[in-house]
C-alpha cells in the first residue's frame, strides 16, 4: 500500500483508483481530503445523514456505467444519497407502494404529479373541496400552458362522470375535503377514473398513510405533505409522491430530475427521526380529536362539526367503510346568529390553541375560514368555519380553552 493509500485510509481490494500524486501538505488541501473513514459495520437506531451535492466515483468507468435512475448507486445528490434512499424506502413500505419520490414540499408533491402527467390540450380534474394552493397552481399556472381544469364536486358521481371529456387525463381525489372534511367515495371515483382511462391522484395527508391505505383501493398515485404527520415538529417541509406503478413512476422520476426537485440530507434525517413515533403520534391526535369534537357537538353555539368519523358528518360512510382511523383535523360551523366578527373574537380569545397555518404538530392550531369567499353559494353554512388541529396537549386542557373562549365572546 503507497502512502498515499496509507495516510487516505484506501485499499487497493476496493475499485481501481486513478493514480493520485502524493497530497500537498498545505491546510487548504488536507481539509478537502481527510483521512479518517469510519469503519465498515457501524450500525445505529437513526441512519446517519449524508449531504451531498458531488458524489465522488472510483474510477470513469464506475460514472459512466451508474444509472441516476436505479438506487443500487448514486450519481449527484439531487438525485439521491442513502439517507433519501431510506426515506423513500420507508415511506413506501407505509403507504404500499413500490416506489417513492421526494419533493422540497407538498405543494412541490403536487406541481410535480401535474407536470409529469398533463400538457398542452389536456385536461386536470380537481374536486371542488380540493386544497386552495393545489387550485391555485392549476388555475394560476397550468391554464397558462394550455390546460384545462375542470372542478368537480366529489360527492356528485353522475355530475362527475358527465364531466370528464376525452381530454381528462388527471383526476385529483382529496381525502377528506380540504377545510370542509367531506370524505368522498373513492371506490366510485376510482372506478369512474379507470372506465375512461384517467389517472387518479390521492392528496393521502390526512391519514398519513396509517388511516387509509390508497393503493389497496386502486389509487394510482399517492401524495403526501411530510411537513405534518411525518416530520412531526411543525419545523420541516417535505413532500412524496408514492406509486406501485413502474410507468407511472418513470414519467415522474424525469420530471422530478428536470425540475431540479432536491431534498437535503439534514431534512430528510429529521424526517427518518419523525417516522419512529408516526403511528403513536397519530394515534394519539385521533383520540383526542374526537374527544373535542364529541364536546363541541354539545355546544349550544355550535352548528354542525365536520369530521369524518363522526355519525352525519359528509361521507362518514365512506369513512367507515375505507378507513382504519382518523387525523387531528376536523372543522365546525356555529350557529348563523354568531357573526364573523365574534368568531374572530373567538379564535383571539384561545390560549393553549395557536393562530396558524399547517397541521399534525404537537402544538394544537386554530384558523377561521370565510367559506362564502371560498366556495361561493354552494357553500350551506352562514357562519365561517373554525378549522382546528388537535395537537399533543391534554384533550380536556383543550375543551377548557374552548370553552373559555366561548363563555368570553359568544355568550
């Protein structure tokens, strides 16, 4: 062994190295090259995070045979390290899938299905309770290219199906409805979207893939937020997209790959972190939603509760019927005699509930809707909607600060 090998830690039993001049002795140059490498066999609980923009090769033949797309080998780190590799291996196993794809965010997750999948003269299908920024992007920015969006009502299968055209390549399925917590008929939808041909996407943040598996139902496509459930901390942004379909998942790996949709090593190891309490986490966000949701169905002031495994909240059959659990978001209504203005004053007054966007942290979240705004006349409901994520705070330390609100703007 040169000294070279020697002082760098190399073997010749490894891949065939290029010959290397012995190393200059400058500090500049010694800190670009160090000597140490851990030695093979450690093992922990958490993988280790790898950051990485360069990956560095053994040799030109070695970069020139690797394939960006196939995981047995890496090539740049855009497309992947071993900590990323991990992540996705791990995702997909929860949801079922066969491959799985990371984006910087959920939004990201969303751009990315509908780039890969619809162009100039197609047409998207979107639910009408879909979430606002995914609208945004198609009304704003897929218009612009010559796309059609159509807007759907979920639970109205013959309208539904009258809508598509021989155009509609994409049907976008939210499970439950953004906001408004409808949970549709996925079974119908999806084989509905089958019959003509039309891929289906699942926006699957809700359940986390715990609540609802999408592809034992016939989803082509899942995508997920793991900004909520899976990171857990309300302090990263990270999204997936999930498929059992290796056509399907092509198509989005070259879009991913053209879009330059990288995820750093440091996010997805708080991810991977974040995975080990998934299912007690969400467990425990369930069964306290639905203690505060069962009290404010006692309320005087309140209307109607949305939330899926309620008995009468819209598609509760549907939720019985596909799903295993529930999340720790659910929306109500107050009566059509509590003005925006109290509601306003209502969300102010709450202590322990913080004023914010995003949901599936620790810290429980409140924000109030203007539904006329957002849904026009359709929408039946006179007063606005009080969305509210159900964090890790004790369930009856919650009812207290609801009712506390209550008893100080409402009554």
């Amino acid at each position: 062994m040169s000294n070279y090998e020697h002082s760098f830690g190399l073997d010749q039993n490894r891949e065939t190295k290029r010959e290397t001049p012995a190393p200059a002795s400058a500090v500049a140059t010694n800190l670009q090259h160090p000597s140490y490498e851990p030695p093979v066999g450690f093992n922990a609980v958490q993988p280790a995070t790898h950051r990485a923009s360069t990956v560095i090769f053994p040799n030109v033949a070695a970069m020139r045979s690797r394939d960006w797309r196939q995981k047995n080998g890496y090539t740049y780190g855009l497309h992947g390290t071993p900590t990323t590799f991990t992540l996705e291996a791990r995702l997909a196993a929860i949801e079922g899938a066969r491959h799985c794809i990371l984006c910087p965010s959920g939004l990201s997750a969303i751009a990315l299905v509908d780039l890969a999948l619809v162009g100039q003269g197609d047409a998207v299908m979107l639910p009408a309770n879909v979430y606002g920024p995914s609208r945004e992007l198609a009304e704003r920015l897929l218009t612009g290219w010559g796309i059609t969006v159509q807007i759907y009502d979920p639970l109205d299968l013959v309208a539904t199906r009258a809508a598509i055209t021989q155009h509609t390549r994409l049907m976008w399925l939210e499970a439950p409805g953004s906001v408004t917590m409808e949970m549709p008929d996925l079974v119908a939808l999806i084989r509905l979207a089958r019959e003509h041909s039309v891929v289906t996407a699942l926006d699957n943040t809700w359940s986390a893939g715990i609540a609802l598996k999408p592809f034992d139902l016939g989803v082509d496509i899942s995508m997920q937020a793991l900004t909520k459930y899976q990171s857990g901390g309300a302090d990263v942004l990270m999204g997936s997209v999930t498929t059992r379909d290796d056509a399907l998942h092509e198509r989005l790996l070259y879009a991913h790959m053209r879009l330059g949709l990288g995820v750093g090593g440091d996010d997805a190891s708080l991810v991977l972190r974040g995975l080990h309490s998934l299912a007690l986490r969400y467990g425990a966000h369930d069964a306290s939603a639905r203690r505060v949701a069962a009290w404010l169905q006692t309320c005087p002031e309140v209307q109607t509760v949305l939330h899926p495994a309620l008995p009468g909240s819209p598609g509760h059959a549907n939720w019985v019927r596909d799903c295993s659990a529930a999340a720790g978001l659910f929306s109500f209504t107050f009566k059509p005699w509590v003005q925006e203005g109290q509601v306003d004053a209502f969300v102010d007054a709450l202590q322990l509930f913080k004023i914010g966007y995003s949901w599936g942290g620790p810290v429980s979240l409140v924000v109030p809707y203007d539904m006329k705004g957002m849904r026009g006349d359709s929408w039946a409901y006179a007063s606005p909607v009080v969305r509210l994520n159900i964090g890790l705070e004790d369930a009856d330390d919650l009812i207290a600060d609801l009712a506390q609100a209550m008893r100080a703007c409402l009554r």
